[in-house]
C-alpha cells in the first residue's frame, strides 16, 4: 500500500517523518531504524536532533542500518556515507557507535562486505522504519535500474545519471566513486513500514512512476508497491506529475 502526502515545504516533512519515528521509539526503545543519506533527510536528522537535546528523545538501545556506502572512500572521507551519518546524526544523539551499521566502503573486497552486510541485515530484527530518498533514475539505496531486481546487498556499478547527480557533492566531481555497495530491495522490503521523501522538481518524473500500475526493476523503486506499508511525503514540486486521484489516498 502507498500512500503520496504533499506536504507544504521541507520542514514540515521532516517533522512528520520524525513524529514516525519518535512514536515507534516511544513503545519500543530498542527499535531498529533504517537509515538514508542524501540531501532528502538532512532536516529529518535535525528535528531527530532536536528532539533528542530538548525532549530527551532515547536512542540508546537503537540499532540503525543504512542503505548503502560508496566503495573507495574511507570514512573520514567528508563525502562518504559514513562521514555524513555521522556528522549529521550519530554523533549528536546518545546511540553507542557500534550499534550503526553502515557497508564498510574501504573495503578490499565489496563482494565480501556486501554479503558480510546481508547477514548483519537478516541477523536484526526488521526496521521499525525504513527512510528512503529517491534517485532521479527511480533508485532506492543504490539500487541502480537494471533487468532484475537484486534481493540480497550487492556491489553495484553506478549508473551515469547517478554519478552526475552526486557530483555536486564532490569538489572535484572526477572523485565520484563509480561503484557502492547498497542494501538489496529485499532488505529494504523487510521493513514494517517505510518513508520515502522525495523534494523538488528533479523527482517528479520518478514519483510518476511510482504511482504507476506497474513494477520494474528498470525504476527500482515500484518495488516498493508490494510493501503493506509505504508513505511517500513530498512537496508539491516532487508531486507536480502525479495524478490528482493519487495524492493522499491509499494505492
Ligand atoms: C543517493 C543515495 C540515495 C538517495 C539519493 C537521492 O544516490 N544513494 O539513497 O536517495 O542519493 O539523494 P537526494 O536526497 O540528495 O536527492
């Protein structure tokens, strides 16, 4: 079941996405979260910030999977997934270190480390909550469009456009890794309830396809039709391709 939510701007989605989160936290203290970098979450991680210094939201039993790391960079690298975690996030609440799991992106061997990742993944019990952002190419994680889906983590060659689109974040954009290791749709589907935030213009061709009738794996993310459980809030640029009858009622 997907449900679209517009949402006025970016503030207000990532209050609504923290009310998620603090209510599962609230009856279950040692609830697993899965996490999500990208520009998309930053105000959600702030208000979970918030919340945690001025309401003495409790982390301290929590264990949180992320999506996925770049292969190549290090975590002290400022544009790994780690370093961003981190920064915006775990080092500002009171979550132990070793309960964050993030794909280890120095890795000599992304095969190995991707499936060392899955068995961590099916060792936990499922996200509480699963966060997602959205490529401009329909990828969840980095699950890149590709003939099948892949269920378990992988290693995973990115895509051109994907490669472009991160740029932005590199000083120099010859230094985008081109390849990640990324949690498997099948990971991410075992979650009891997932939230994809999708702001801006760059999205609405991919939340169109999502409203679709159809599951792809050349736009991963209509996987996520299958799921009992997924709200998508966005802003009205995201939602501009979507058709009316699609906002705010279950699909
Ligand atoms: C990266 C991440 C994705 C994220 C996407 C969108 O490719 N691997 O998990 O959803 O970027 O990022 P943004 O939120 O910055 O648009």
């Amino acid at each position: 079941m997907l449900q679209f939510i517009v949402m006025e701007d970016a503030a207000s989605i990532a209050r609504a996405t923290a009310d998620r989160v603090e209510a599962k936290l609230r009856d279950q203290k040692e609830a697993v979260l899965g996490l999500a970098t990208g520009s998309s979450p930053i105000l959600f991680y702030e208000e979970l910030v918030r919340r945690h210094r001025e309401e003495g939201l409790d982390f301290s039993k929590v264990h949180t999977l992320n999506l996925d790391e770049y292969v190549g960079l290090c975590k002290e690298h400022p544009q790994s997934y780690r370093f961003f975690m981190n920064h915006h996030l775990f080092s500002k609440i009171n979550i132990p270190m070793e309960q964050t799991h993030i794909p280890e992106g120095s890795t000599l061997d992304p095969q190995a480390e991707a499936a060392r990742y899955e068995a961590l993944i099916r060792s936990l019990p499922p996200a509480a909550v699963q966060i997602l952002g959205i490529g401009t190419n329909g990828h969840i994680g980095f699950n890149e469009p590709a003939p099948v889906f892949s269920l378990a983590a992988h290693e995973v060659a990115l895509k051109s456009a994907t490669v472009e689109a991160n740029a932005r974040f590199f000083e120099d954009p010859a230094q985008v890794p081109h390849s990640a290791i990324t949690m498997g749709v099948g990971g991410i589907l075992r979650a009891e309830q997932i939230i994809l935030l999708a702001m801006g213009p760059a999205k609405a061709w991919a939340l169109a396809q999502l409203a679709g009738a159809f599951v792809d794996p050349k736009i991963p993310a209509t996987i996520l039709r299958v799921h009992p459980h997924v709200t998508i809030f966005c802003d009205e640029a995201a939602a501009a391709k979507l058709p009316k009858e699609c906002i705010g009622r279950p699909l």
